[in-house]
C-alpha cells in the first residue's frame, strides 16, 4: 500500500508500520509471525488542502480486498486483515460512511469485512521495511504479481464507479 499513496499529489509522507495490537516496539518478526494483535499498515500523512480524506479513502478501498477476513491477496494472518484506523471524530464518520456506500452499491457479492477502528500507537516498521517497493523493485513486482493482487483487484473493482464512493461522502 505504500506505493500506492507514494506520489500521489498532497501525500506528504507514506511510512510502514504496525498498528492496534499489545505489544511495544514490535518487530517485522513478530508482527509478521501473528499473535500480537497488530495489523501491518501504512500511515499517510497528507495535506488535506491538497488531497482530501475522502480521496484517500477512495484510492484504499479500490486497491485492498474487502472481502476476505485475515488475508489480504497471499498474505494470511490478522495481521493483515483490512482495517481502517482513523484519527478524528471526522475521519471516523467519512471512514464509515465510505464502507456504508459500498454496502449498499454492492459491486460485489461477498460482505465487507475491512474494520474501522480508532487509531492506538503506531510503531514505524524497520528501515529495511520501508519504501521496498522503491529498495526491491523486481521482488515487489514478481510478489505482487506471483499472489494475484491485480487480477483479483480487477475481479472485484472492474464495473465498479469509483466516483461513488467520493460522490456520496461529498454530495
């Protein structure tokens, strides 16, 4: 997910992490190992006069399986479950919102399962971990490509307008 933010015009910064679990300081290992409730993440610092909320949580939703609890493509584990963590009263609301209007323009079968919490402490992955997309640019294509992330992203979004989600949250 950090390639995907990354560039994007009001992005300010992208950083790899760990999130909502019980554990201080955790380590790629451990979080990637399962059992200390984190989720792997990215957080998104961006310049909401630039880019909005919504946007953002338009580019998300269009760009993770919603669908499937505990995985994400061919990682699997709660570790990566789907989950939106939200900082403010107002990311809450347009963060539910959003999920609401998939609901109920439903393009496709499978329930939404992706969670929205509050967002707890936010633990930045190690240096390694950061940017890999940008350090490993062959092994992020042939992992993203070798777990069917594009074909199964164009399965679930491919008749789906987009500008709904945007519309609905700012009619």
């Amino acid at each position: 997910m950090e390639s995907l933010f990354d560039g994007v015009p009001g992005v300010i910064s992208t950083t790899s992490g760990y999130i909502g679990g019980n554990l201080d300081n955790p380590t790629y290992e451990q979080v990637s190992a399962g059992g200390t409730g984190h989720v792997e993440t990215v957080q998104v610092l961006f310049d909401p006069t630039i880019i909005s909320y919504s946007k953002l949580l338009q580019l998300f939703w269009v760009n993770i399986d919603p669908t499937t609890p505990n995985r994400q493509f061919c990682d699997i584990g709660s570790q990566y479950r789907s989950a939106i963590f939200y900082r403010t009263p107002q990311q809450q609301k347009l963060a539910e919102a959003s999920k609401l209007i998939l609901e109920k323009t439903k393009p496709f079968p499978e329930n939404i399962v992706t969670e929205i919490s509050p967002a707890t402490i936010f633990f930045p992955a190690e240096q390694y971990h950061q940017d890999y997309h940008l350090k490993n640019p062959i092994r992020y294509q042939f992992y993203r490509q070798g777990c069917g992330r594009d074909r199964r992203l164009n399965v679930l979004w491919e008749n789906y307008d987009t500008s709904q989600l945007i519309n609905g949250l700012h009619p």
